[in-house]
C-alpha cells in the first residue's frame, strides 16, 4: 500500500521521527525546511533589512498572499481569502459580518424591512451547531448579544427544520471536533440559503484534509485555523473567508487600521478597503506567517482530491486493522473500544474517534509506546490521519499497539 500511494514521497518533507504521529488533527507535523526560512527571516529581513522588509520582503501583503495560496485548498478563487488573527477573532468577524450582511443587526440604525441584506430586524436569531468547538459557541453568543440576536444551539441534521423567517446566519462546524463527523456542507448551505439566511463555516477540521468547494458551494463566510492539516505552526494565524459576492457589503466588526483604504494616512475617520483586506485588523504577526507561507510549500502541486482519496484509504485500514486484531472485532459488545466517527465515506473526516470508558490510562500508554493521538475527555481516544506524511505501516503498527494496550489495560483491574 506505501509503494502504491503517490503521496508516499510527500513525508520526506517533514521533520518525523520513530513515532507514529497520529494528532495532526491538532497541531501538524514541521515541515522540514521551515526553519531555515524563518531564520533567514529573522536574521536577515528583520535583522539586516529591519523596517524595510515591509516592503523590500512583502511583509505588508503578505495576509492576503498567502489568503490566496490557501484558497485553492478550500476551493476558492483568489481575493477572497485574508489570513490574521486566531480563529476565535475570525469567527467573531463571520458571524457580527454576517448578521450584518443580513441587516438583522439591531444595536445599529437601519431601514427596514426583512429580506436578509436590505435592513430591518426581523431576522434575530443566529443558529449554531450545539457540539460546536467552545471558542465558536462563546464567540457566536457574544456576537448575537452584541448585535441584538438570539443564539439557538441546534444539531446540525436538525438545521434545516430549524431555519425561518427569523434566522440570520447560522455558524457549524465542517467536520465535529470530537467525533470527526463529516457534516453536508453543499445541502445544509443550499438549506440556510432558502431560508434567506447566511452560511457561515469553521474548516478548522477540513482545510487540508478534503474537498470543500467553498466557491462551488456558494458559502457566504468562512474561517479555519492553519496549525492541523495545513501544519503552520502552534498558534499559526487563522484565516478568513469573505465571498466575493458579499465583500462590498461586508462590514467588519474590528475595524483596525490595517483594514483602512489608506492606512498611513492615519485619518481619524475610518475608510474601509476593498475586497479581503476588510478582514485584517491589526499589525500582522509576521513571523507565524511566514512560517505559514514557508509550511504550505509543500502542497506545490498537491491534489486535494488525492488528499481525500489516501485519508479515505488511511481511515478503512486503521478500521480494518481494528476489526481484524479485536476480540470479536469494533462491532463485538464487548469490544474496550466502539466507533465513534462514521463508517460511511460522505459523513467521515479524517480522524477516527473511538470512545473508551478507560480512554486516558489507554492514551498514556499508547504514547509512551510511541503512538501518539489525543484524548478527549472523557472517554474519546482521537487518531489523526494527515495523508501528506502518515503512511500504511504508520497506521498498522498504531493499530497493533492499540490491541495490545487495550488488552493490557482490559486484563487489570479498574484504575490500574
């Protein structure tokens, strides 16, 4: 299977060891070159070329730049996408620019009537997804007070029944955190959409990992983080999804002087910029993003169709492996550990959850043998598969260790 996989070449781009590194869901593996570019960034544009690599070294566009080299791996065209900022601080923007979008926001003046991006207030309610990641959930009910909403946690299978008259936008998340469900973006967007309302996704579990077709889909706004699948960094910034159908009406919530139409002339009086550059706010933090710019090199010439195809491939073998080496197999009840994320390939990221009512002892001891996935209290063991660089023996020897700690954990006596 690793001499067939046209991507297998791919891993000798990253910085790995003799571990089998299965939390690229979480934080990405190091791009083995980055270093070498952030120190010439260090050492000799902020070092030697100082204040003038704003220009000289394209510090000042590069948000949008590199917006642009990620938009084709969320199927989006160029001058749509601004990178800056966390997620939190983007999801803040989507969901207050989006209310807005639909002229439902009423701490503001505006002329009424109800259709969505005409003024008015009646559409006060801003749906999001009830197992959304926390940050979302208390950004998005922070940004419905601040804008006179109301926030209505709902199952994301229930966000068609849930839409009316009254709704403005609705925030879900593409692939949920925990059990790596993969949710319908085309027909839950079609569905927000007549019903008048806005669409806005966090991509956070699905940028890097498969086809989103942002553009074809016709989604409204979009945030995602860059340090999973896309292996910027810790803490590398998040980027921001404007389509451009929206970008003249978009009215960003923090509007900061590097979103200005002309920043340096400091004018007291804000002007906002055209196009993506309404998303950016602050001074950007330049040395994440370059490490950004520099990590996603390695998807020059990299198919997201094939990024599916081998995470689809990754995720069956793990499950396979498991079936086969279980006593009973995932499906036995009295399996130590069940299936959390779905089997079928249309509802699946790529990452298998498996719930285990000894899920940290199980996770400790899996680490300690060198394969390394996360936990997700209480009882969830999270397995990351990054089809730039995990391989097949990677997950068959994941798979391996598991039964064997399973068995070891199972055979003691509770809390050993």
């Amino acid at each position: 299977m690793d001499g067939a996989d046209r991507l297998a070449p791919l891993r000798g781009l990253f910085a790995l060891d003799g571990t089998v590194y299965l939390d690229g869901n979480s934080l990405g593996a190091l791009p083995a070159h980055v270093p070498g570019r952030i120190a010439d960034v260090v050492t000799r544009q902020w070092g030697g070329l100082r204040i003038r690599s704003w220009t000289e070294s394209g510090w000042w566009t590069a948000p949008e730049r590199i917006g642009d080299r990620i938009a084709p791996l969320v199927g989006a065209a160029p001058g749509q996408i601004v990178v800056g900022d966390s997620t939190s601080v983007n999801v803040f923007k989507a969901v207050v620019g989006a209310v807005r979008l639909a002229g439902t926001d009423t701490s503001r003046e505006t002329p009424g009537t109800d259709a969505p991006g005409t003024g008015g207030g009646a559409r006060t309610e801003v749906l999001v997804d009830a197992s959304t990641f926390p940050t979302d959930g208390y950004i998005a009910a922070s940004a419905a007070r601040l804008t006179g909403c109301r926030i209505v946690p709902v199952d994301p299978a229930d966000v068609p029944s849930a839409l009316g008259p009254t709704t403005a936008a609705v925030l879900l998340n593409h692939v949920d955190f925990r059990s790596g469900r993969l949710h319908d973006l085309p027909a839950l967007t079609e569905a927000i959409h007549r019903a008048g309302a806005l669409a806005v996704w966090d991509l956070c579990h699905s940028a890097g990992a498969l086809p989103v077709g942002l553009d074809a889909h016709g989604v409204d706004l979009a945030v995602g983080c860059t340090y999973k699948y896309l292996n910027g960094g810790p803490g590398s910034p998040a980027f921001l999804y404007v389509a451009e159908r929206h970008q003249a009406a978009f009215d960003s919530p923090l509007p900061g002087w590097n979103s200005h139409r002309d920043p340096f002339a400091m004018d007291s009086g804000y002007a906002p910029a055209d196009g993506p550059l309404k998303g950016r706010v602050g001074t950007p933090d330049i040395l994440s993003m370059l490490a950004l710019d520099a990590a996603l090199d390695v998807w020059d010439g990299v198919s997201v169709d094939d990024i599916r195809a081998k995470s689809l491939a990754l995720t069956d073998f793990f499950l396979e492996c498991l079936d086969e080496r279980l006593p009973g197999g995932l499906g036995d009840p009295g399996c130590p550990v069940r299936p959390v994320t779905p089997r079928e390939h249309a509802e699946r990221g790529s990452q298998i959850a498996l719930r285990c009512d000894r899920a940290p002892v199980v996770m400790e001891r899996l680490i300690a043998r060198g394969v390394v996935g996360d936990l997700r209290r209480p009882d969830l063991l999270r397995f990351g598969f990054t089809p730039l660089y995990t391989s097949f023996a990677d997950v068959e020897r994941a798979a391996a260790t598991l039964v064997e700690v399973a068995a070891e954990v199972y055979g003691e006596p509770s809390g050993g």
